[in-house]
C-alpha cells in the first residue's frame, strides 16, 4: 500500500473555518404515492456523521456535497438531493447540502471552472466519500489542489481495513468473486491471485471458467473472449481458484425473476444442456465452500453466487453469506450486491467491515491505490 493520507487532525485549527466535505449520500429511494421520494436507507447519510460532527465541535462551518443516481448532466427532480436535505438536518443539524453534483457536466469532466464554483468561500477539504473515489471526478480529485485537505473518518478506516488484508492478510486467506463478468473483475482476479490461499468463483462468471475447462454451459451467461484467458488463469493458480461442481438451472421457457412464468428448475452438474441456464450455485459446491470459508482467518467476498434477487436462486448466496457470518476470520464484504445479500439474510451485524464502496474497494485491492486519495496526498 501507499503512502498514508492526511487524517483530519492535520487541518487544525478549525474554529471559524468553512470546510467543504464530500460524502457519498448515494441512497436508494423509494417513489411514494403522493409523488415524493424516501429514502429506504439512510446508512449512507449515517455514516458521515463522525466526520462532520468532528468538525463542528472543533468549530467549523460544514458544506456537504454529494451525488445521488445518474443524472445526465443536467438538473433532474427524479434526482433532487431534498429527501438527503432533510434527513442531514435531523442527524446534523447545521449542515448546509448542496444540489446533486452530478446536475452539472462538469463533476464528471473534472472541469477545473465547476471545481472553482464548488471551492468558492471554502477553507479546506475534506474527502470522506470512499464509494466514489476510484473516480477522477471534480469534486473528488479538484479541491486538493487549492485547499489543505485530509480524509474524512469513513474513508480512513476504508484504506486501513481494505490496504491491511492486501498487504498483510492473516492466513488462510480466502477471497470469494460473484457477479456476471469475468472482464469486470479479470484485474482484481489477477492482483489477488498472488496473495490469496484460495480463491472461490461463482455468480455469472464461472460459467465462463467452466467452458474454459471443456464444460458444455447451455445457455448460460459467457464471455466468449474470455475463455483463454480463463484458462491461462487455472494453469497460473495451481489449483487455488475454487469452481463449482453443481450448479442450479433454469429450463427452457423460464424468465429470471418470474417463477409464475414456468421453466423447470433443476440442480445440475457442470454439463449443462443446450436451453438451460445456470442461475446458482447448486447445493454441493455451497457446502464445498462453506467448508473452505470456514477454515479461513481473513475472508474478502464481493459479488453474488447468483441471482439471489429471485428465490428460486438464492440459495448459493445464502448459504455462502451464513458461512462468511459464521466464521472465525476477519470478514471484509466489499460493498455492491454482496452488501445487499448480507443485509436481505439478515446478517449485517456478524460482519466485521462491510466497504461502502463496491468499485472502490476492488479498485483499492487491484491498484493499491486510488484517484481520490493521491489527489490527497498530492493537496495544495
């Protein structure tokens, strides 16, 4: 890991101060009947309250700045940051929040003049928005430049945790992938595959590994491209990436998400016939990896062993996140999906860090570093 980055103590004094910090109040909402929004979950919004209590009691004036979804550049109410307003209001009191960053092209552009406009009337910076710094965006990487600025508590503890099982995990060291894509995380693949004792691969990406092995995949989701280097990555493991042996499908006629559709649902080995598709990991790799989670003292997980949005293909997911919950090792869940499944089973609470940030936190494990914080390393 790189070098640290500057801790909040380093801008004092503060008293009478006007410090600009950027959070990452991207909630979800929920469209309500009367045509507001509410938020679901303001965890988001919690999570930035040591930061921006700290620097009202050491007597700063805070501006909070944020995005919110993905507008195109240009104001939109589905948007609006109001229900973030008044949520910030009730948890701190004070807290001036300005509109979704993203209304103007030039956050994402990195526009040096919308980086004047956000800067205007500030004394320093603060970046405590983990979830978007593996973006070069204005108000991630623009501020430093112009303002003493140091990292908020949320981001600190991010690099802390995320850079100390990258660099000095205690072993057995097993990681767990899920998700489509095998391209989406081919360089975390590669960057964990030197430091891992074991690595378990499941979601939409094993069925590409699985062709590479000569498996017919039906009608599984593929990445043709990717086949080779699937199979230049099982001859480097030497045996430390873990796939399914059973794998839960889908018969032809079946919709994902729709059970009242049809389709026959049916546990298979990895020879998955022509029209089926492999939703899941079947029952006996989910034991298979349960036994290996259990035997780990540092555990990564980022992405689902399948699409556990539907019930019919939940299980894999479930049964991995109970043995991650379970086990006696340091448990790290790097945010997106993986967050989501471990909240929907309900066992938030039995993880020691869950990353607010999905992209950044693989980015973080990948590179060793990250935009934002060599903006601040690199501060005026």
């Amino acid at each position: 890991m790189t070098e640290p980055v500057p801790q909040l103590e380093d801008l004092l004094p503060l008293d009478g101060k006007r410090v600009l910090v950027r959070a990452d109040f991207n909630v979800p909402l929920r469209d309500e009947p009367d045509g507001t929004r509410e938020i679901v979950d303001d965890l988001r919004i919690r999570a930035a309250l040591p930061t921006i209590q700290w620097l009202q009691q050491q007597g700063a004036t805070v501006t909070a700045c944020s995005h919110l979804g993905r507008p195109k550049g240009a104001p939109d109410p589905k948007y609006s940051m109001e229900p973030v307003r008044q949520r910030l209001a009730e948890l701190a009191p004070g807290v001036e929040l300005l509109e979704n960053l993203r209304f103007d092209p030039g956050e994402t552009a990195n526009d040096e003049a919308f980086v004047q406009k956000l800067i205007a009337g500030q004394d320093a910076y603060v970046n405590d928005a983990f979830g978007a710094s593996h973006r070069a965006h204005a108000s991630i990487v623009g501020p430093p430049k112009h303002l003493p600025s140091a990292a908020g508590r949320l981001l600190a503890k991010e690099v802390e945790i995320l850079g100390g099982i990258r660099d000095d995990a205690r072993r057995p060291f097993i990681a767990i992938l899920g998700g489509a894509k095998v391209s989406d995380k081919l360089g975390v693949i590669e960057a964990l595959l030197p430091q891992v004792d074991g690595l378990i691969i499941g979601g939409g990406m094993c069925f590409t590994f699985l062709a590479a092995q000569g498996n017919p995949i039906g009608a599984s989701l593929f990445e043709p491209d990717m086949v080779d280097t699937c199979r230049a990555l099982l001859e480097q493991a030497e045996g430390k990436i873990h796939l399914p042996s059973d794998v839960t499908a889908l018969g032809p006629g079946g919709e994902i998400g729709k059970p009242e559709a049809g389709g026959e649902v049916r546990q298979l080995h990895t020879s998955i016939p022509d029209g089926w598709m492999g939703l899941d990991i079947g029952p006996g790799t989910a034991a298979e990896f349960g036994d290996l989670i259990a035997e780990a003292h540092t555990i990564f997980w980022n992405g689902p062993m399948g699409v556990f949005e539907d019930p019919r293909f939940e299980a894999g997911t479930k049964t991995v996140a109970h043995a991650v919950a379970e086990a006696r090792a340091f448990t790290v869940v790097g945010g997106g999906d993986s967050a989501a499944a471990v909240e929907q089973f309900g066992l938030a609470r039995d993880i020691d860090h869950i990353s607010t940030g999905g992209g950044a936190s693989l980015e973080l494990l990948e590179q060793g570093d990250l935009p934002g914080l060599q903006a601040l390393r690199g501060q005026a």
